[in-house]
C-alpha cells in the first residue's frame, strides 16, 4: 500500500481499525543489539524487550520506563509470584537504587508479609550494607520488630529510652501506676510497699514521667496483671519527704506511705533496702521524682 492510499484508507477507516492501526503501545524492532522497543503514547513511557537500557545502558532483558509503573507483575495463583529475580552466580537476582526515594518497598494490608527473605543454607535472608559508619543505616525499622532465632551484634546497642525493667505480676495491678515502689510478695509476684526499710523491695514500676522503659525482660503472650519494673536505670519515683528532706545523691528506701520511698537515715536498716539514689531533691511534701535505681 502506497503512502497515498494508506492516507486515503486511514480517513475512511472504523474506531475499531483505529484501535487496531493506532494502539496505546507500538512494537519496533530496531536493530539486532536493542531487540523489540515500545512506546506508550498516553504516558509517554518506554519499553524494551532485549536490549541496552536507556539510563545505565546495560544489556537487559526487559526494561520498562513510566510516569507510573514501569514494570508491574502480578500473580493470581496461591503459589505463584508476581515478579521473580533469580541469580545462578554471585551477582544479584532483584535489585533496587535510589537517590531519594524508595529503591525497593513492600505493602501489606491484611495478614500477609510484605518483604520475605528465605535462606535454607549457610546464607543471609536479607542483607543490609551502610557504606558509610557516620549516620547510615544498614536497617531502619518503624513499628514492632519479632525475631526468632539469636541475634549476633559486633557493634555498640543504642537504647534511646531510659531504664532496664522486668515484667512481673501484680497484686490489684488496676490500682497500682507507674512510679510506685514495690516490694517481693512471692515468686514472681509483687505488691505495692507499705512499710519502711523494707527488704523485699524489688524496683519501681517504669514508665513515669518522660521516662520509658529501653528493655522489658521477661514479656509473655498474656499480660493480664503484668507491669514491668524498674531494675536499673533512671525512673520517675514516688518519693515522701516527711521522714527526712531529700538531696541529690542520697539512698532512698521504702517508707510507710504506701508505695512511697523515702530517704535512708538509718544505715543500719537500710543494708538490703535500698532502692537508688535521688537525681532532684526535695525539701517536703510528696512528689515524684527522678532517681537512679540501685538495689543494694
């Protein structure tokens, strides 16, 4: 057909023929070294089926370019998989870069997974590299992380909260809060103070104030009457000052007011009773305020 009579044809031609002449995605084979290259005329978008891509210009066998997904899979089947990187070597079977954005991003909005890596041998499921030690990551988590298995670190553990606690049961858990100190009621079981110089003081409860707990030990499925305790560290305390003014700096114990410390005169009492030491004072009055747990 002459390029007079395909102009002539094309005038007089159906919506279908124009479809079928004029379809959202060409095919054009070029040259032996680019394969079949396609252009979607609504996005302006480029594909490539074997070739050498348009960015890197790196052999591929499959390129895609759009304003939206430049290449999409999905799987309908219960086993199958929606796009598939597969290495028979030492290279890289899916990889993603990016300057600013997201290189690689899994979604999950019911109870799937969104990222899954499988390793049934000697080697990583997913692996992490910072190229630089000054303020990159090799891994940044929003959200609950559960790991089952051992977890093997060469380098320092930040922790940005403040104290080291330990989940125990409490006794009428629903009226005791967090600043209160606690003693040894049996077991694994606590209850709030209600005597001085206590020996059985255990810790005070965490999460007071603005400090949090940084590790709970001891967390099980069921919390029902678990409160987690302040074994170490800094934690806001429920402090009386009624039985002696408080400095920075002195030992406080159990007092007599319920749930209440209270500074430590007695040397000879305290041996065994002491809670921490004070990080504000206070000259009367009950407050709460920051200490340093200490048990001794």
């Amino acid at each position: 057909m002459t390029n007079s009579q395909f102009s002539e044809f094309s005038e007089a031609k159906s919506p279908a023929l124009e479809a079928t002449l004029n379809p959202a995605l060409k095919g054009v084979t070029v040259n032996a070294g680019s394969g079949v290259e396609g252009v979607n005329f609504e996005t302006q978008g480029l594909g490539l089926l074997g070739g050498r891509d348009k960015i890197f210009k790196q052999n591929v066998g499959v390129y895609g370019q759009s304003n939206q997904q430049g290449v999409f899979g999905h799987s309908t089947a219960d086993s199958g998989t929606g796009v598939f990187g597969s290495c028979a070597g030492s290279g890289i079977g899916v990889r993603g870069n990016s300057t600013v954005g997201i290189a690689v991003q899994g979604e999950c909005f019911d109870s799937g997974i969104a990222v899954e890596g499988k390793s049934f041998g000697k080697g990583i499921a997913i692996h992490g590299i910072a190229s630089s030690l000054a303020g990159s990551l090799a891994g940044s988590f929003i959200g609950n992380v559960k790991v089952n298995g051992n977890i093997d670190c060469t380098g320092d553990i930040t922790l940005i909260n403040e104290d080291c606690a330990e989940d125990f049961y409490i006794v009428n858990s629903e009226t005791v809060e967090p600043g209160t100190v606690m003693v040894i009621e049996s077991n694994e079981v606590l209850r709030q103070s209600s005597c001085a110089y206590d020996k059985r003081v255990a810790g005070v409860i965490s999460g007071a104030g603005k400090y949090k707990p940084a590790l709970i030990l001891g967390k099980k499925q069921s919390s029902e009457n678990r409160m987690p305790i302040a074994l170490m560290g800094k934690v806001y305390c429920k402090v009386d000052a009624q039985y002696g003014e408080i400095e920075v700096g002195d030992l406080l114990t159990s007092s007599p007011t319920a749930g209440y410390a209270m500074k430590a005169s007695d040397p000879r009492q305290s041996f065994g009773a002491v809670l921490g030491k004070a990080l504000s004072p206070l000259r009367e009055g009950q407050a709460m305020i920051p200490i340093l747990v200490s048990l001794q």
